[in-house]
C-alpha cells in the first residue's frame, strides 16, 4: 500500500504559478494605469465632459521585465495626455 497515487511535477506547477502571478501583476498594473489617466483627464476613456482636463491620443505598449516574467504596460500615448505632461 506505499504506491504512489498522485504524483505532481514540480516544474510544471511552478511555471503555472509563475505565469499566474505575472499575468496578475500585468492586469494590476494596467487597470493602475488606467485610473491615474481618468484621474488625470477627470473623465473616463471616451467619455464626455465639461470637466476634462485632457485628451488621449492611444496608448503604446512599454515592457517591464519582472521575476515573473515580461510584463506588458499600455502607457499613454503622445498628445495632450497630463501623465506626459508630469515626467
């Protein structure tokens, strides 16, 4: 009765694990993104308003190289966009 019943290739789990976290920290980062631009423009992504304080003009995509792995930002892009206007 000592026969192996499951057996789990460590390897594997962890690359599962690795790719989990990093497409978490990319989905956090991005929607973090996301947030400062309304917060910035004080108006949602296409949305209307008296209130704006800016415009988009797209986004591009800038690599962040993590333990997890590459992670993709999408960053504004050039144009009136105030979080190019603060660096």
């Amino acid at each position: 009765m000592s026969e192996k019943i499951v057996q789990f290739n460590e390897e594997i789990i962890k690359g599962q694990i690795k790719e989990l976290v990093r497409g978490s920290v990319e989905e956090t980062l991005n929607e973090l993104l996301e947030k400062e631009a309304e917060s910035l423009t004080q108006a949602a992504r296409y949305e209307r308003s008296e209130a704006r304080q800016g415009y988009r003009s797209g986004h591009y995509d800038r690599s962040l190289t993590t333990t997890s792995g590459d992670v993709t930002l999408h960053s504004c892009g050039s144009g009136t966009c105030p979080s190019k206007q603060l660096s």
